[in-house]
C-alpha cells in the first residue's frame, strides 16, 4: 500500500475527485495519508478534515526564499513516509530538492491538451480563456510526471473535451474538471499505485 500526499492551494475540486476514488476502490493499492497547503484557510483542507486525512500548511509567504520553502515541504513529505505526490491545484513551483527526491513520483494534472496552453503562468482559468482566444474546437485535460521543466514531464494519459459555442472560461473549466480531470487524475494515481507505469526516453509506458 503506496502513501500518498495530495499538494494543494485553493477548493481541492481534484482532491474531492481522488478521496471518492479511494473509497469507491478505484485506487486499490494507495491511500492519502496527508493533505499539504501552501495556504491557510482553503476549503481542500476541510475536505480533508471531513475525510480523517492529515493536514499541513506550508506557506510560501513565511519563507525567505524557494529553497527554503522547498525544504519544508520536503521535510512534511517524508515526515508522512511519501511514495507518491500529487499536485492537485497546487500553485507554487517545486524546487530541485522535491524534484529530486521524488524523480518520476509527483503527478500533475493540466487543463489543456499539452504542450497547448501550457507553461510557466498557465494555470486557472487563463488556460481556458486562451483556447477561447485561440478557437480550438477541442480542449482537455493531460496528466504528467512532473520535472523541472514547468508542464514538461512526461505524459501518462490525455482526454479530449468539445468546445462548444457560447462557453465562457468559467463554463469551459467545469467542463474539463468533470469530464477529464476528475477522471484522468485517479485513474493515473491508481495505474502507478499499482506499479503500472514506466518511463522510458522520457515517455511513458502503460503496462
């Protein structure tokens, strides 16, 4: 059984998606064993509280610098004796010593079809506001390995999402929330949980 710490900073809408999960069996082999913040206050932490999940708040504004913040939230992370991290709306960058520890351990989910809208400052609902501006036809969710390139790692699964006529950003997010992320997420925690997952050449494979 694979310990899993889930990192997030606003409503934890993923987070939601991964505690149902657990309890529907879907991911059969982890179990969320802490919930970390880099704010006070957010609403996934509740979420957590409800769900007897441990919780810490590691936020970015007490420290001095990144490295500083990256040692603290490295210290949580092995305090909860963590296989495997999630990033689940978390919207500070990872610095080296979590990359390092955690080289092909940290899974992001990224509301787009990456490499589009993607990147540095692409989070939220500017990723929707983009593919607006842009006038793709189809949209979706991808999640990846995270690595020191920002959304560059390595892609385990994607999920294409209609756009349709009329959408806002507002009503494009909760499209690909329900339709992509809240299923992408867990079924990629549950295939590494199971050891299902390999990279090779900077891809990965589904095994």
């Amino acid at each position: 059984m694979l310990n899993i710490a889930v990192l997030v900073s606003g409503g934890g809408t993923n987070l939601q998606a991964l505690i149902d999960a657990q309890k529907n069996g879907i991911i059969k082999n982890g179990r969320i064993v802490r919930v970390i913040s880099s704010r006070e206050g957010v609403y996934a932490l509740e979420r957590a509280k409800q769900n007897g999940i441990e919780t810490r708040v590691v936020a970015r504004k007490n420290y001095k610098n990144p490295d500083e913040f990256d040692r603290a939230l490295l210290a949580e992370l092995k305090a909860a004796n963590t296989d495997l991290v999630v990033l689940a709306g978390f919207l500070s960058i990872l610095g080296d010593a979590v990359l390092n520890e955690y080289e092909n351990r940290i899974i992001n989910v990224h509301p787009s079809l990456i490499p589009s809208f993607c990147g540095p400052g692409f989070y939220g609902l500017r990723v929707h506001e983009e593919a607006l501006k842009y006038g793709v036809k189809v949209t979706g969710a991808t999640v990846h390995f995270v690595n020191k390139v920002v959304d560059g790692g390595a892609i385990i699964a994607q999920k294409a999402v209609e756009v349709k006529e009329g959408d806002t950003p507002e009503i494009l997010q909760r499209r690909v929330m329900e339709q992509a992320e809240w299923v992408l997420l867990p079924r990629a925690v549950a295939l590494f949980c199971e050891g299902r997952i390999k990279v090779k050449d900077g891809k990965t494979i589904i095994v």
